[in-house]
C-alpha cells in the first residue's frame, strides 16, 4: 500500500534556484473497479526551496521504493495523480511541485492527470 | 446515436486544481454526405472545479460508451467537436474544457477541430 | 454484413509478374463477445496471374466497399482474416495472396494474423 | 489556373467560438522561372466568426478542388500564400486566418512561407 | 503465481494455415534476488494445426489473465521464457510457436529472450 | 503524356556489377476515373550490365523529366508502374530492373506496386 | 570565400505581413583551427517590410549560391552565424531576421548559434 | 577531478547579442554511493555580454576538456549540473546561462536537471 | 581493466534451445591513441548449450561489472569486440555467439563491428 | 582530388573472421556537370582476412582524410562509388568489401549507389 515513510530527502546544494525532473517509466497500480493492473509513467517535476530557506530533494533511491508501494493498490488515475502530489508536497515543502500521470490505453482510451502544488510557472507546464 | 445520458461521473479527489485529459484513438462516424466512414481521434481535457464546489469528472467507461454511440451517426466534423463540446460542458460543469479531433485525411486533406467551454489557459492549447 | 458481392476486378495489364499491396489503415468490426468495436489495419498482398492467363487484380474502390461491410459484423480477429482471405482468392484467382490483419491493443494485447492462399514467396512474408 | 469561385462554405455550427485546421499534404503547382514543379503541404487554420455573426467555415470538397486549381500554374511560393490567404479571407471573412505553406527542398533548400489576416493569437502561431 | 489453467482455447476456424502472433505490452514480474519488479513486453508468435488436424488457438482474454498471474511471481527472465513456451505449447499444440520476451533495461542493459517448441519457419524469427 | 524519348543514358563506369537505386519522391499523375490527381513515390532499382557487356545507366536529370511527364496523364496505379519498367528496361537493358510506386493514401487505402524485368535477386526485392 | 554580392532579391508580394523561413541542410565550411570541414544546416527566418515601405524578399537560387561560397571558408560556428546576419540584414533590411546554423557533432559536442536582427517575436525564437 | 581551469574563452565576434548551445551527449560520471557509472547528456545554453562590454564565449575543445575531467568523480546529478553552471558562470561572466543535464534511466528512473544563472528568457527555458 | 574473472553463470534452464541478447548501451572505454573517451553499445547475443549438456548463461549483473572494467582501457573498436567474444566463449562454451559493438561517431565516423564463435544462423546476423 | 595514398592499415587482431562496419554521414564532392556540391553517407563494410592470412583493417582517422580528399572533386555518384571501393580493395585486401553510398535528393531524386568487391554474404547487402 502506498507508504510515503518510505520517501527521504536531502539538503538541496545551491542557493539559486534549479528545476529537477524525475520520470518513472514503470508505474503500476490496479483497478479498483476491474481488478485488472494499470501501466503508466510518473513524471515528478519541481524546484527546491534554496538552500538557506532549508530546500531539500527526494532522494532517487527511496522515491522508486514509494512509486513501487503502489503495485498492488486499488487506486483511481485521478487518485494516484493527487496522493503523490499530497506526499511529495508533504515531505519537500517545495517552491512548487508538479506531478504528470500518463496511462496506457483502457478500452481505446489513454488519459494523462496533472495535479499541482503552489504555482507552477508556465514554461514548466506539461 | 449519439447519447449523452450514457455519460457518468465521480465526485473529484481533490481541492486543489487538477487537469485530465483522455484521448480516444479509435474515433469513427459516418460522413453525413458521401455514406463513408469517418475516423478519427478525439482529446478530452478538463480541470474539474474543486471538491468543495462539487466539481466531478467523468468517468472512463461512460465516456468510451457515450463516444461510441456515434459511430453509425451521419454527422460532420464540426458538428461532432461541438456536440462533444456541449455535451461534456453540461454533464461536469468544468472550469474550463478542450476538445479536439483529430480526422484521417479525406481526400488528401486532415483536419483537426477544436472547440472550448469556458477559459482555457493558453498553456493547454493545442 | 461482408459482402463479397462487392468486389470487381480489372484485367491484370502486364504479361510480366507483378506484386500489388494495399493497406486499409481504417478497418473496423464488431467483438462478437462484448459488443465493443475492434479497430486494425488490413494488408492484401498478391501476385495476379499473367494477362494471358486471364489473371486479374481487384479494383481499389470496390475492395474499400468490400471492407466496410464488416462495419457492424461481430466477428472474431482470425474469422475476419480468413474470410477476407477466401473472399478475395475466389473473385481473383491469383498466383497467391496474403491478407495481414494488424488489430490495436484490447487488454493491453495487441495482435497479427496472417493467412495465406497458394504459395507466397518468402521475401514477401511480414 | 487558381479560382475562388471553387470555393464554397456553410453556416458555422456553434456561437462559442472554434478553431479549424485543414492540412492539405498534397499540393502541386510550378516554378515559373524552371517550369519544373513545386510540391510542398499548405496548412489552413481560422476560426470563424460566431453563427449570430453570420460565422462561415469552408466546405472540404471545395477546398480540395480549389487547391487542386493551382496544379499547373506558374506561381512562387510566396504569391501562392498570399493568394490563398486572400482567396480564402475574402470567401470566409473568418475572426482571423493563417496560411502556411511547406515546400519540400529545391536546391538543398526546403521553406515554408506564413501569410496571415486578423490578429492570429500566439498559440496558433506555427 | 503462474497458472496455465487459466488458459482457454477455441478451433482453429481454418484448414489453410495461418500465423498468429499477440504482443502484450504490460508484463511485470519480480526479480528474485532483489525483489524489484521486472518490465516488458511478450511476444506470443504460432501457427495452429489445422481444422481436421483438432487445431486450437488460444483465447485471448486467458491469454490476458494468464500472463497477469505472473505479476507477483519471484522469476527470472529465461525462467519466465521458458515456461510460457511450455504452457501454451502444451495447451495448443500448435504446429510450432515461438516466445519473444523483450525487457526493460536493469543497471543500463536491456534483455531478449527468445524460446521455441517445433520448427519456427525462418521468416518468423524475430 | 509519358515520354521515354527524354530519358538519356551514360556507360556504366565498371567491370565488376553494382546496383543502383533512384528514389523520386514528388511523383504525381492523374486518375483516370474521377479526374483527381494521384501522388506516389517511385523507386527505380537496377543492375547495369558490366562496362565490356555494353552496360549503360540512365542518366538522372533525364529521369527527372521522364517521370515529369506523367504529370497530367490519366492513367491506373498498375499501368504506371509497368510503362515505367518497360521504358526503362527497353532503354537501359539491364541485367535485372525493379520498379516500385507507392501511393498516399485514397479513400483510407495506401498502394505499393512492383514491376520487375529480368531476376531480381531476393535481396533486393521490397 | 564568403560574397555577399551573389545574394539578389524581389519585392514582396504583400501589404499585409508575413513570415519566410528557408532552410538549407546541405552547409559546409571549414574548421579556421584544424582545416577539417564542419557540416551543418542553416535556418533564415525574417518578416520582410511590407510592400509600400519598399519590404524585400532573398530569391531562393541566390541564397544557394551565397551560402554555398562559404565551402572552402576557415570560419568558426559563431563567425560564419554573425556574418549570415550581418550580409541579410543588409540586403533585405527586413522587419526582423533570425539566422539559426546547427552544426553536426565535433568530439562529442553539438552545437547550435542563433543570430538576431531586430526584435524577433518570441513565437518565432527557435 | 572536475577541472575549471581547463576552460578557455574567446572574445564574442558581435555586438548584437546572439545565443549559444552546446550539447555533449556523452557525458559520464560516478554514483557516489553505488559507485557505478552514470551516463547523460549536457546542455550549455548561454548568451554572451556584447563584444564592447568584454563579452566572452566558451571555446568549444576546451569545455569537453573540462566536461571529461568529471569521468571518474564521485558526484550526485544535482551536484554536476550545479558546478558546471558555477564553474561556466564564472569563466564566461555570460548575461544569462542554463545548464540541463539529462540522465539516463537508473532503477527505472530518468531525471533531468536545470541550474540557471542570471534571468534566462522564457523562450529559452527547457 | 578487463577482467573477466568478474563473468559467473548459471545453468541454462531449458533442454529445448533458446536465445539470449543482452544490450548493454552505456559502454565507454579509452581510444589508445588519443586518450579521449569512446562511447558505444554492445551486444551480446548467444544460444547456450542445452541443459543435459551442461549449458549455461552469463548472469546479468556479472555481466555489467565486467563490461564497466573496460571504462579506463585504452583499447581499440576492434580489439573490445574480439575481446569480449574470447572471455564470453571461455566462459559459457554457447551454441553460438555474436558479439555487436556500435560506436558513436568520431570525426564524423560512427562504426560497427561484430565478432563471431562457432555458427551463427543467418537470421540472427545484425 | 581522391588520394588512395592517405589509407593507412593496422593487422586484423584475431584469427576467427569478423566484420566491420564505417558509415561517413559527412561526405561531400562536386557535380562535374553543374558544378554545384553533392552531399551523402558513406558506408564501408568488409571482412578482413584473417591474422593468419595476413589479413588488415583500414585505420579510422586514414579512412576519413582519404575521404574529404573528394572534398572538391568534380565526379558522379556511381564514379565515387566505384572509385572508393576500388582503392579500399587495393589496401586492404579483405575477403569481401561493399560500398554504400546514400545522396541526398536532387531534383527531387535520392539515390543509392552500391558497389561490391569478393562475395558478399546475403546478410551484409543492404
């Protein structure tokens, strides 16, 4: 079950700012409906607090480990898309924080949910 | 033909503004004029108003049931993008929403149509 | 309903062999189980016989009518592709044909088939 | 030779405003200092004016006939977007318009010419 | 944990051979020394025998369900090759049938296996 | 009309074979039934017979204007593809020669035909 | 060497303004350090002045020729990128101009120089 | 180790400002704590002051000199991208300066880092 | 440097024959000559021994550590690939194997070579 | 002028047969008709003769200067084809050589020229 004690940080290393992006490429979930697996890709974008305002990062490691808690929930896109965005938030208190979900087809049909935290500047919406 | 009482939706997960977007690539009406089929594929994207303003999404299979009620249906291009339009726009109540289709080419030409409910945010624009 | 009543063909213009392929990218039917629509793409490839022995190709506008009368047909992958198949070995005759069906993704499957009438040469497989 | 009198339109569908786009990927006229001909791609994208504003949108057929009036008219590239663009904003009277047209290389050089009218905004720009 | 009883069959509907391949593009199973789930992609390629020779094909939506019951199976990549092979050769019976598994990439390299039962024809090796 | 007085040969400038193939991709012609213009690419791959056999190359401008001048002659997909290898083969005598057009797309149905004069080794057919 | 008297012109075709972009994936020049040649594509992307102020158009063959006098140049990227500029600027006199040169891998490292003359609508900036 | 003193500039050859970028596309270095390689691609993206204003420009053998000098560094993405942009800034003095450093897939995970100096323009933002 | 001390295995699971192709694409190693890094990928493609005859499989992670032994070798293309070819043979005595060693360009030169042990079949020469 | 003088071959390192792969993507000469600059891809392909036997690689930087030797040579597609594989023939002496070169389109023509030395394997021929 989706457990964010799993995600750690570390101090951010600069006092200007700087945008990081981390993409998973094997996200699964299940149905709660169908009870069939969900595939998709987990994009996290966001830009640290500086360093002396106490920025911090997810650490790469320890983010794979909290996307793999996951794998055998009963979770709806849109769910998924706001609980990441909830436990990252939580856990950096980022400048700002944009989470992307892109689901491979159900029935014909692929989505994309986009869920943000604090504002998100233009350039980097996707 | 096309129904939109096929069309379902939940309450949204979240307070904070979220933006979805379901793309449906196996699109196909019948070309009001000529008899043929028409195929093509169409872009749903939406920010739901807030939870506490009783903002809902709509649901997946509903909305692949309700796309596929026109496939026997003569209509045309334009007709469809604001059909859909309309008929998303009365059932969610979005903030804004985008729909775009996207036709194989007829004649040698492809087009695409898009049509809007409310403001749409120019980085959504597509 | 298919309709191979549909097909015509013109007299094979060359002495020489020749090869001719066309590719319907817009092909649909009906899942004789869930009454969902099934999407693919249809590939027939054949060598006609020479001109002086009465050998003949199938004429474009009348194999794309041919095709859409599988519009609401339920029928499964590997009855469309052998129907096709049989259809269009008895109003041609050729020196061997190949019908490819390329289906999209259902459950995340997607699938080919291939059926084959007389000898097609290896080159020619796909 | 290129003639407007081709062209032809109907009454837009909707009074909320809407974007359309034809590409035409087959364009053909002639160089008019070589004689040899020209192939590029001419993209049409407007949106027209709203229904209670007497809004129209150009017939398909129409337009591929009109286009196909070029094919052995000696004309350079800048003058044949200009000339659709004024053909076309004279036949629509659209909220705005804009033509791009794609000429593929001649010489090592490929170009792409953009004529529009009105105030095209910036997310249509291509 | 892998079950072939899951799979289902049904006749082949023809007495002309044919070739089927179903490609499934959202495998998951887990490393059995890390514990990390493994990604990829199966490959299912055959040929049932024919009609009067009892020829079968497998059902796809088993085929769905069956490769879904290695989702949480400790397995290695040849391991898993291997006993899909086994399975759907013994439940088939094909005349011969290859297993192509594609996986993602783990510490920078990414794998295919590939395994046979009977004599994979030349041009259907992949 | 097609005119294979305007292609022009040079001898082949070696003993030992080679092969040469000449891609035109800005082909066009008309069809003879609705009058609407057909665009394809064609690909005219040979083997000269050796420079002591008397072995000549078409000469590529006079390529260019060949194929010109099919601009606005109606006439069938098959036929073009069979007057191109028989004007070829006639005027260059090579020791093998294999023509391929292929066509866009008409009524949602793409088109490659092949001509061959002569045995085209296996692994030059496409 | 680099002779700005090859470039000619022709008065634009417009009152109304629009935009050229002439593409040249064939540039060479050579390295001023190592002599070795550098290879590269060359962007010219200008809104000429409009008609009654007298706005000019670069004639195509004479861009050819101009940009082909840098072959045996020694010229670094940014030099060969400012005199482009410099030498259009001063030929055409346009509203704006952007010259964008892309150059092919040297040790591992590509690179891309933009020039501008004017100010350059940031839809335009690539 | 990481050596800033291999850098070496040229003065800018303009004094209207243009635009720079470099892109390395084999850039590596080492996990600190795994202690295996990481592989990536660097982008320099930079506008120089103006000639007058003692504008600069990195010289292109010496920055990937410099970017080898990391191969075997112990050092986090985060780290890399933020002391190119420090070590670039402060050799070059630029208006404005980004550094993104794009990783290849560790653990399923690809990231992309961004480190900016001064105000980079929006257009230029990636 | 390389050691293939490094390389271990395991037994091969299947009496049937099958295929393994491991593609490692972050290789890098030394050019003797000029010191400078190259980068490549490498291909490891064999058919082990079947399992009553003692076959076995290099185990994926052994794999890894022994190519990275390669980083800081100043080895030429030609002697990486017949190297690797000589340590895999000696270790897992397969069927057949192929070694594909793809390098990135230098001067404009990107390469390939590949080194067999015992009988390749045709259908897996790359 | 092309100047077989500048190759320079090293010993082949192993005695077992192995192939080698070059592709130039930065070839220029000139048309000796027009005078105006051709560009293409060069790939040499061959398999040197054994250690044994004597056998030798063309050494990389040699092949690349010998190669821009054609820089400002006025000579046809199938001259540079013959001529480049006459002279590799010469140094190296290999088992068998293929010359492949790609040009890019004039006058909306593309061309591929392929020149063999010794028996290529039907696997090589590309």
């Amino acid at each position: 079950m989706p457990d964010p004690s799993l995600l750690e940080t570390f101090p951010t290393p600069a006092e200007t700012p700087f945008v990081v992006e981390h993409v998973q490429e094997e996200f699964t979930s299940v149905c709660p409906e169908t009870g069939h697996p969900d595939f998709g890709e987990v994009t996290v974008l966001f830009e640290p607090r500086s360093k002396s305002a106490g920025g911090v990062c997810v650490e790469l490691k320890s983010l794979k480990l909290y996307l793999q808690s996951f794998r055998n929930e009963g979770i709806y896109y849109e769910a998924v898309t706001n609980r990441i965005r909830d436990d990252l938030a939580a856990c950096m208190g980022p400048a700002w924080l944009l989470i992307v979900t892109d689901w491979k087809g159900r029935g014909g049909i692929r989505s994309t949910i986009r869920a943000a935290h604090g504002e998100v500047p233009i350039e980097w919406m996707r």
